[in-house]
C-alpha cells in the first residue's frame, strides 16, 4: 500500500460521502445523513494517514520534506482542511446539511489533483528557495484558512437557496425545508469567515516573512501576493459590512461566494493566467 | 468631542462608510497590477498593447501602479480613515470600560436577556457575604453597593479586550510606518540619505572582497561602511540534476581584519533562506557567475610551500619557489559548470604528468624532486542581493499585533456579572444577570454553570 492508493481510497470516500449528503438533502433521511458523516470521517483518517505516509516516503526517497509543496500537495492539503474543518462544524453546530454543499469541494479537489494532466504527482526534491520551515508554515496557514473560506462559500450558497424559497413562499419544498433556518446558516458564515480571517492573516504573515528570509524583500505585489490582500480586503469589507453596519442575510451570503471566487482566483487563477514568483505551484 | 463632530472633514474621515469604500476600491484597483505586468519596458508595452493602449497605461501610472501617487494617495487616506475613526471611538470605548456598573437600577437587572433569580435562605447580609465568597471563589471579584431595595455585587472581566479591535486597526498603521521607513524611495527622496534604507546587489568573485554594493533603482555605488569577502563558493546537485544548495562562505573584515560574527566564527555560510546580517546589512545568495577561469592551489609536501592563484586555462604557470610548472589543458562541462580539468604538471625532470581531475577535488603528484598537493576548482562569483531595511521590525511587530488583536477581537470579549441582592415577599433573593460584548452563546453557558454551581452550593 503506498500513498497514492490511499489518497484514490480518499477520493472515493469522499466522492461517496458527497452523494449521500445531497442524499440527506434530497430525501431527508437522517441514516443517509450518518453514512456520509462516517464516509467523510473515514476518508479524512486515510487521507491523514496517507499524508503521513506521502511524507515518509520523501524521506525514503532521500529528499525528506513536508508534502506541501507543489500543486498537488497543496490540494490534497485543501482538500483535507476542508474536511476536517467541515466535521467540525458538523460536530459542533450539528448542521448536517451543510456537507452537501462543502463536500463537493473536497472531491473537486482530490479529483483535480490527480486526474489533471498538468499537476505532477511526483515527490520531487526542493529547490533551494523552497527548504524554508515558513514555507510550511506559510501553506499551513494559507490552506486552514482557505478550507474556512470555502465551507464558508458552500453555506452561502445554502443560504441563498433557502432563502429564494423562502421568498418564493415555498419552504414546504423538501429541499429548502431539510436545510437549516436562517438565522442559523446567518451565524455559521460569519463565524467562519471570522476564523478563516484570522488564518488567512497568519497565511500571509508568513508568506512576508519567508519572502524575507529567501530575497530580501517582504512585500513585492507579486500577482499571488497583491491576490491573496485582494482576497484579505474582501473579507475585512465583509465584517466591517457586518459589525458597523449591520449588513446580515443574503449580502453576507453573496460576499462569502465572492469571497472564495477571490480564494480561488488566488490559488488557481494566479497561476495559470498570471506570472509571478510562486511558479512552484504551477507543476 | 461634540465641537470635532460638526467638522465635515473629520465627520468624513471618521465615517465607516468610507472604509468600505476603500477596501472595495483598493481591492479593486489592485487587480489592475495583477493583469498588466509591472515595470516593463515601454517597448514591451507598445509591443503587447498597441501604441495607444500602452500610453494610457503609462499616463495612469497602471506600469508601475502600486508606487504610483494614487494608490499611495489612497493608501493615505485609508490610514487617516483608520485613524479619525479609531480616536473618534476610543473615548467611548474607555468610557464603557471605565463605566461605574454598580450605579445600574434593578429595573435594568430585570430586563436583562441573560438572568437567574434564586431564593436564599439566609438575612441579607450573610447572603451578600456569601454571594461574593462564592463569585471570588469563581474568580469574579466583586465590588458591592448598598442601594435603597438591596445590595449590588458586580464583577467584571477582559474589559481590556474591547480594545482588541483598536489593536488591530494600530498593527496596520505599524505595518504601513515600517514599510515607509524601509523604503528607498523615501530614504532617497525625502530623508537624503541613500545608504539609511535600500536594495541593491553585488557580484564577488571567489577570493575576492568588497566594500561597496550598487543599489536597484538609480543603478548607484553604496558604500557598506565595512567590507565582505566571498572566500568559496559552490552548488550542491540532487541525484537528478536538480540544485540543491547554493553556498557562499563570506568573511566579515573591518580595517582588513575578520570580525567575528554572532555565533563566534569569523566565517559565514550563506545559503538561500539563510542570510546573514550584519550592522543592519543583510545579505542573501541570490545568484552566481561561473568563470572560464580556475583557482589553482599547490603545496610542496615536503617543504610546505604553497601558492593559489586564478589562472585561465591554456596557460603555462611558472611557479619558481615551488621549482615546478603547470597548466590546464583541457576541460570538460555540463552547461557553465566544468566537471573535469586536464592538467599538466613538471617539475623539468623526467616527462610531464598529465591527467584528469575532478573539479575541485585534491590530486597527490609524485615528482621525481618531490610530492605535491593539488586542487583545481572553477571560479565562480556569487551573487548577493543586499538589503538594508530598518522598517521590518516594525513591519514585524505590527504583523505580531494584528495576529494578537485578531484574536482578541474575534474571540475575547467583556463580561459582567451582576447579583443583585434584595428582600422580596419576605424572603432574601439574589438575581444574577450577566452580558458580554460578543459569543453570547458561550458566555451562557459561563453563567449557568456559575448560578448552578451557586445553586448546589446553598443546597
Ligand atoms: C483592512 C484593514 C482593516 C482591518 C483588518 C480591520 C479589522 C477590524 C476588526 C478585526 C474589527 C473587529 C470586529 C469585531 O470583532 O468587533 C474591526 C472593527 C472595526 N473597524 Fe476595522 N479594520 C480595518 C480597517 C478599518 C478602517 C479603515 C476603519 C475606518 C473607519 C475601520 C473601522 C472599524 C470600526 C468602526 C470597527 C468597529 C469597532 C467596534 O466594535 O466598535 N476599520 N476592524
């Protein structure tokens, strides 16, 4: 067994755990709801164990490193703090829906990454610029905060659906009735853009640092970088809209998607229509 | 207060709708630099939009947007934003935080969402006393009040924290002053004085020392007021080919001689992600140079004299005290990089020795006069970029504030507890009622775990 079959073990689950939640979204069948759950919980624990194993096999190869740093490290990465941060949300605030709606994108992810003809697999030794413990820290951070921003997204959505029926006057629908009230989905988006924004200052705080450590040079508004304070303003304009506002609902909901449009344009958009210094993440 | 309010400048510095604005717009804008790339040549311009198109770009100063006088404008006045606004608040902020608790009505008690009313079996004053025995035990020490229907006790905690937002909002004005004082542009400009703040970079070759550097921008000479020696340098390869580690080993001098640096050794290795610092300075392997040239040593092993010298190739070397000659007379490379050198070598009796020897590496030549050692490795220059930037440590304390205001500000919050302790229908009561600014929810469960607690305890 090598990582790579537990990383297609984890696509799968996850893949699974998907159908079942838009299952329970469907049917409202609670069991469904559980098995998706247990999928979601199952495929995280191989995928953390393949992680493990992604990392041990670097060091067989003589090349030892954490497995974030390429592409395909960094989505697998994604894909697992998505998860894990999803299930705790699911633990906590017992929103069970709400996997319909994030799960996908952890299968996006896994899928992405190694169905994708231009992302490499390979464990490949670091260059020089990249042997940097704020490196780690730095994709650490980032994607902690992205997994945040992209459940975040997902609730948004929901929100909207819901509340269109709601509008509609057809909230007896069984799809807008199985999702959570309002109020309730209101909540959970801000709370996690509040703990996405933390993570995503730490992201780039040690982006700057380790920017400085490797060139001399904190800041340069590369286009990733100029992306990622675009992505920061975003979010910042989102809670002050919030809190000396009072902006609520639907304009919260719509900057939560456009929020991780921004998320997405930073991590994919940049580099495959851009150029600039973070190439590594190109192969 | 009220006399600033009427001012419609500061009125319009002080509003949050501004804020928003300007994050929009500064998010906005900023996609602009992201499309268009940054600093090119104006030929590149022309070449990739059209004569037009590109004079447009360099009339709105999109070439070089993020130094250009309106996103910095707008720079500026987000900062006098974030400040009008923060001491518009700040006195308010103190006032709540300073604001005598113990002066609230019962009325306002019995209103409030979060409360509990327990029956206590005892006079009033052994139940005041138990009241704040119980609460200090909790750590919520209170302060009490005796008032016309009863006693107050109120207790407090992380009325700090409602500061946690101005926190924040000062880290970015810290990050913004530091990336100020870090800049060339205003150590040039403004303070004229070049060598307080810049970037620049420098080519040593090995062996070879300097004491100056040649900044980016204006392409001029600084001087480092101390000079830096480049004694070896070299690249290390993965099995596949690909670099691994450039290394520089650099010697600090002053007056010409070393100095000792932090960890004692007068020799530094610098490698990327590990530069090294010194009176302000900061160095970092940034690039190299490879020669046609090679930096010949030889030792007599028997008499112990030894010479290095750079020397090209083809070039017979007459080394007198040594009593030998030697050359190089072939090469062989991967790229810029030599792998293998052909040597001759004579000390005039018998026939020449000639043969290969890998860059770098130590040959023994056994002479009919003698035993020599020999190395022969490729010069190389590293290339340093050089940076002085007095404004990281305030970029950095500003970035540690905003990490801890963050905090603070999302996950802190003010609590007060209140027990209100009075006689009703004949019998002593307490009424608990408690706020926090913000995660009410969580602040709840505080308080009913306290009024339970409080409960058992009375029995
Ligand atoms: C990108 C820059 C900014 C960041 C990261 C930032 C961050 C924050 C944070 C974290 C809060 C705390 C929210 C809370 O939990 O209460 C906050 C509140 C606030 N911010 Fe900002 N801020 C920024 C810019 C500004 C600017 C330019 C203004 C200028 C008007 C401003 C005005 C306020 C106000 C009025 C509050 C509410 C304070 C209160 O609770 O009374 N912010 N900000």
């Amino acid at each position: 067994m090598n990582s790579s079959q537990l990383f297609g073990i984890t696509t799968l689950s996850y893949l699974l755990s998907s159908a079942f939640y838009i299952g329970l979204l469907v049917f409202k069948n609670k069991k469904v709801g559980t098995i998706g759950l247990i999928l979601a919980i199952f495929g995280v624990v191989v995928q953390t164990a393949a992680l493990g194993m992604r990392w041990q096999e670097s060091y067989t190869l003589g090349i030892g490193h954490a497995p974030l740093t390429n592409m395909y490290e960094s989505l697998v990465f994604f894909s697992w703090c998505t998860t894990l941060f999803y299930i705790f949300l699911e633990f906590k605030y017992k929103a069970r829906v709400v996997g319909a709606f994030v799960m996908p994108f952890a299968v996006a992810a896994m899928a992405y990454a190694s169905f994708a003809k231009s992302i490499s697999q390979q464990i490949s030794p670091l260059i020089p610029a990249l042997q940097s413990n704020w490196l780690i820290a730095h994709v650490i951070t980032c994607f902690i905060g992205y997994g945040a921003f992209a459940v975040a997204g997902g609730l948004g959505m929901m929100y909207l659906i819901k509340k269109s029926a709601v509008t509609k006057g057809k909230q007896q629908d069984s799809l807008a009735a199985s999702l959570p009230e309002l109020k309730i989905i209101d909540d959970l988006i801000h709370k996690t853009i509040v703990f996405g924004f933390m993570w995503l200052s730490a992201g780039i705080i040690t982006g700057a640092v380790w920017a400085n450590e490797a060139w001399g040079t904190y800041w340069s508004w590369d286009p990733k970088e100029t992306w990622s304070i675009i992505t920061w303003f975003v979010y910042a304009s989102t809670l002050h809209a919030r809190f000396t506002r009072g902006w609520s609902g639907s304009r919260i909901a719509w900057l939560a998607i456009i929020g991780f449009i921004s998320v997405f344009f930073t991590y994919f958009g940049v580099n495959f229509l851009l150029s600039g210094l973070h190439s590594y993440g190109s192969g | 207060m009220t006399k600033k309010k009427k001012n419609p400048v500061w009125a319009f510095f002080a509003s949050v709708k501004l804020a928003l604005f300007l994050l929009f717009v500064l998010a906005v804008t900023s996609i602009f630099g992201t499309i268009v790339q940054q600093n090119l040549s104006t030929e590149q311009y022309v070449q990739i939009y059209g004569p037009n198109l590109a004079r447009l770009l360099h009339i709105l100063n999109i070439t070089d947007m993020y130094n250009s006088w309106w996103f910095l404008s707008l720079l500026c006045i987000f900062s006098v934003n974030l400040i009008v606004c923060s001491l518009e608040r700040i006195p308010r902020v103190i006032q709540i935080v300073k604001k005598d608790n113990l002066t609230t009505a019962s009325d306002r008690l019995r209103k409030m969402p979060i409360r509990k009313t327990l029956v206590l079996g005892q006079p009033l004053d052994q139940g005041v006393r138990k009241v704040a025995e119980f609460l200090a035990g909790k750590g919520w020490k209170t302060k009490q009040r005796q008032k016309d229907d009863g006693v107050l006790l109120f207790a407090q905690k992380g009325g700090w924290t409602r500061f946690g937002v101005y926190i924040v909002h000062s880290s970015i004005l810290i990050i913004l002053l530091g990336a100020i004082i870090g800049s060339s542009t205003f150590a040039q400009k403004i303070l004229h004085k070049p060598d307080f703040a810049f970037k620049g970079s420098i080519m040593i070759p090995e062996t070879q020392q300097t004491s100056y550097i040649w900044a980016f921008q204006t392409g001029k000479k600084i001087d480092l007021g101390f000079t830096l020696r480049c004694d070896f340098f070299t690249i290390e390869y993965y099995s596949n080919g690909m670099p691994k580690t450039y290394l520089s080993k650099v010697t600090v001098l002053e007056d010409g001689k070393p100095v000792p640096l932090k960890d004692g050794k007068t020799t530094h290795f610098l490698k990327v992600n590990k530069p090294l610092t010194y009176r302000g300075i900061t160095f970092y392997q940034s690039s190299y140079q490879p020669y046609p040239d090679f930096i010949v040593t030889v030792t007599n092993t028997a008499t112990g004299v030894s010479k290095t010298q750079i020397i090209p190739a083809a070039k017979q070397i007459n080394w007198q005290e040594g009593g030998a000659e030697f050359g190089i007379l072939n090469k062989e490379s991967f790229g810029e990089s030599v792998q293998r050198i052909k040597i001759w070598f004579t000390d005039r009796q018998g026939a020449p020795s000639t043969f290969w020897l890998n860059n770098a590496q130590e040959a023994i030549i056994k002479r009919p006069s003698a035993e020599y050692r020999m190395t022969v490795k490729q010069l190389y220059a590293t290339g340093l970029q050089v940076t002085k930037d007095p404004g990281v440590l305030f970029v950095y304390t500003g970035c540690g504030m905003m990490l801890l205001g963050l905090f603070v500000a999302f996950f802190m919050s003010h609590r007060k507890i209140y027990a209100f302790i009075h006689e009703e229908d004949g019998q002593t009561k307490v009424l608990f009622a408690g706020s926090a600014h913000k995660n009410k929810v969580g602040f709840e469960k505080t308080f009913t775990g306290l009024v339970d607690g409080f409960r058992e305890k009375i029995g």
